[in-house]
C-alpha cells in the first residue's frame, strides 16, 4: 500500500483472483486499524502544504505521473488483464481514461470561474474564491479500476485536496502498482494514500472520521447507502455514483441495424459489467423481429477470450458468484415465458475460468427479476411495446436513473424521449461518453458528477467575498 509516501505492509494480506483461470495470482496487504489512522492522519497533515500550493507547482508533478503511467503502461496493463480478464482493448482503454483524466482535469482547474457579482448600490465588492474541500476518501469499484481511480485521482490532485482511496478488494493489483508511481512523480508524502482490505470493520473509521470533508465513491446502490450512513457523524460532502437499470427505447422508426449494434456493442462490452450497460431494452412490436435478427447476428460475431486476441472479444465476469447470478436470471426468465435468443450457459465447463456465453432474451416481460434490477453481466433482454403502450413510463419503471438510449429518426420524438426520461445521461441514437461530459444519476443512482467541470466543482469550497470600497 501507499501510505503517508511510504510503501507498507501488515501483518496479514488477502488473495486475487484471475477470472481468467479462476487462479489465485496475488496476496496484497489486508489494513490494519493503525495503518487506517496514519492515513488520515497523513493525508489531513498533507492538505495544509498541498492546498496551498499553486496549480503552476502541482501541475508538473501531476504530468510528471501522468508520463511515468505512460512509460509503464503495458506492464500495468498486463496486471489489469490478469485481475479483471478484460480483452486488451478493454484493458487499453481503462487505462488510458486514467492518463486523459490527469490531464483534463489540470487543464480545467486552469479554467475554474470565480465570479464577480455586481452590488446594486455600487459600494461592495463582491466575488467568489474556489478553494480545495480537503481530505477525501474515495472507494472504487471493481468493473473499470484505472478509470474509477482516475475519475476521483484528477479532480483531487488538480483541485489541492489530498485523498486517500481504497480500491476494490476484487481488483487492487493495477492501482497498487499506480501508486508505487505517485512518488517517483514527486508527489509529497501524505497527498494520496491508497490501501488496500476486505474487513469493514476495520476501515469504518475512514468513514467515521471527522477529518474527511468528502466521501466519494462509485458502487452499488446498497453500499452507498450503508456508507454514506456510516459517514454521517458529521458534516461531509458526499459524491457517490451508484447502480442503474438503464433502458432502451427503439422506436418503430430508427435505423435498425445501427441500433443493433450500437446497443449490443455496449451490452457485452466489458462483459456487461458496465454501470451504464443497457439493462432493459424497448422496441417497438413493428420493428421487433428485425431487432432481433440484427442483435443476434451482432452478438454471433463476440469470442469468448481475455488478453490479445482477434476479433470483437468478451471476458469473463469478475467471479464464480456473479456467474451462478447470470444464469439464476436467465432461468428465471425462460421459467417465466422468456425465450433464448442466444446464449444462456457456460460455453464450455471443461474451460477454466468464469466465462458465460453473451445472451440475448426475447419476449421479457418488465416484471421479470433481470428487468427489475441491475444484471451487471452479459444479457440483453428485449421487451416489445406497442403505440398503446407509455413507452417513456416504461423506461423510468425503476429507482435508478444513471443512463438512458433513444433510438429514432424523428426529431420531436427522440427530444422528448431525452426531456422526459428520468436519467443522469440520454444518448439519442449513438451511445456517447467523455472526460469532458459529466456522469452521474438521478433518484437511487446516486449524487454528484463524475468527470467534466461539474466534478471538479465538487472538490472545491464556493466562498463568498464582500469588500467595501464606497459610501
């Protein structure tokens, strides 16, 4: 672990596992209660000589990091290969979202607006100071782990907050190796800690503490809410992005083949363990069949495979657990009156390793379990409406709201859809995420923005400013 500049260890440590193999690959260090209290310790001392320092002197530490990244990059992303079994190009991506939020974020702490508000009767002068929050505890999620890391390490670094954050258990070994990099950058000890454990219990108290001004974290709904709770021993900010159930609308009179692909290239990308994979989707009883025909003959062109290899590729899910979880669903469904397009099962029990097949479900129903929650894995279930059908109530049926997709040609009616559907995001007709646009939910997906100027804003103080200068 990384802790107050320092590498440390415990006395005990936990296993990682390829979901590739189903091999253990690694033990990392489990915290202790005394190493939990030198970061904040450190991480609060740290904040006094970091928040004070100008972005001009920050700045090259923080590119500094972000070109020794680059010069390790593909033994770190060898280690998120080998702990999460994404493909390469997965794999690519996720860590170089964590490179381009570096650097975005400096750029726009360069940019941040601190207004002068006019005084009415002309004798103040009045303006507003941004200024770094303080010390932030973030915890991160297992699906995308450079990119969860960069999401919370850009804002904190650009804005002069310091943090300490704990990856998830699942999938540490990347970010540890990330962090050995922050002090060969520079970075003065104490600025970012980032450890590593499996006992609640035992990191409560980076919760409970009163010296974090923020929580921040990107999770299920369930353990936001039971975080969040344990954090209110005092004032804090909260940032949390949290589960979704993102539906699909495809109306009767979109580009079909398009639609197809672009909704079945995001389902099974990453697995389908995406925060915002489409979860329900919606298509119009006169356009289902070829729907289906389109999403099929998409989804036949995936291979099952990890690492380098040809081919529009899908791992594994992150555990055994999650799989039995995928194949409960579509049993449930097919139980009641769901039909197999493709997939359904493990491709072969023989192959190591925690693979399911991609699978598309024809005729749901929204009642159904994998349409009531968050399937965080590789099925496509497609559900038909009709022009009887509130096709816009259908899609906010549910207590999330992190993403939403409109397939349509006409323009009145993918606006509407986009004006009326209760989500943090609404893609009309191409799926579209950037550093640049922010990212957050609505209802139970949670509060705050990842990326864009609006996270950065999270991270910093609005103070107002009066000064007399007339009579």
């Amino acid at each position: 672990m990384l802790i107050n500049g320092e590498q440390a260890q415990t006395g005990n440590t936990f296993s990682v596992t390829n979901p590739a193999t189903a091999e253990v690959i690694a033990n990392v260090p489990e915290i202790d209660a005394e190493s939990v209290q030198l970061a904040l310790t450190s991480a609060n001392s740290a904040f006094t000589t970091w928040s004070r320092m100008p972005l001009s002197q920050r700045q090259p530490i923080i590119e500094r990091y972000a070109e020794l990244l680059e010069e390790n990059r593909e033994e770190i992303i060898d280690l998120l290969i080998a702990e999460t079994g994404k493909p390469y190009d997965n794999a690519e991506y996720d860590f170089g979202m964590l490179t381009t939020c570096l650097k975005f974020f400096c750029e726009e702490a360069a940019r941040i607006d601190q207004q002068v508000i006019p005084d009415p009767d002309g004798r103040f002068l009045n303006y507003t100071l941004r200024q770094p929050l303080g010390v932030v505890v973030g915890y991160l999620a297992w699906n995308f782990p450079l990119l969860n890391l960069g999401y919370k390490l850009g804002p904190v670094l650009a804005s002069g907050c310091t943090a300490i954050i704990k990856p998830s258990q699942l999938t540490p070994l990347s970010t540890l190796r990330c962090a050995e990099l922050l002090t060969d950058a520079g970075l003065p000890p104490g600025v970012v800690n980032i450890i590593t454990g499996t006992d609640y219990d035992v990191t409560g108290p980076l919760l409970e503490s009163e010296i974090p001004a923020m929580f921040t974290m990107i999770g299920s709904t369930r353990a936001g809410i039971g975080a969040m709770r344990s954090a209110c021993t005092n004032v804090k900010h909260f940032s949390v992005e949290l589960g979704g159930n993102a539906p699909v609308l495809v109306y009767d009179d979109a580009d079909i083949i398009a639609a197809a692909h672009s909704i079945v290239d995001l389902k099974f990308a990453n697995s389908g363990q995406v925060c915002v994979s489409p979860n329900r989707c919606f298509v119009h009883e006169s356009v289902y069949e070829d729907f289906i025909t389109a999403a099929r003959e998409r989804a036949a062109g995936i291979v099952l495979g990890a690492g380098r290899g040809e081919g529009r590729r899908m791992g594994p899910v992150l555990t055994e657990k999650a799989r039995d979880r995928m194949l409960s669903l579509v049993d449930d469904a097919r139980q009641k009156g769901a039909k197999v397009v493709c997939g359904g099962k493990i491709p072969d029990p023989q192959v190591p390793g925690f693979y399911i097949e991609p699978t598309i479900l024809r005729d749901v129903d929204p009642s159904m379990e994998l349409s009531c929650d968050e399937i965080f894995g590789p099925i496509l279930p497609i559900i038909p409406f009709t022009d009887n059908d509130d096709e816009i109530a259908l899609a906010n049926n549910t207590e999330y709201g992190l993403a939403a997709y409109v397939y349509t040609q006409n323009l009145t009616r993918g606006l509407r859809a986009a004006s009326e559907i209760e989500s943090g995001s609404v893609c009309v007709n191409e799926v579209h995420y950037a550093v640049h646009l922010p990212h957050g939910g609505l209802k139970q997906s949670g509060v705050g923005k990842d990326c864009s100027r609006y996270s950065l804003q999270e991270y910093l103080t609005l103070k107002r400013v009066s000064v007399l200068v007339g009579n």
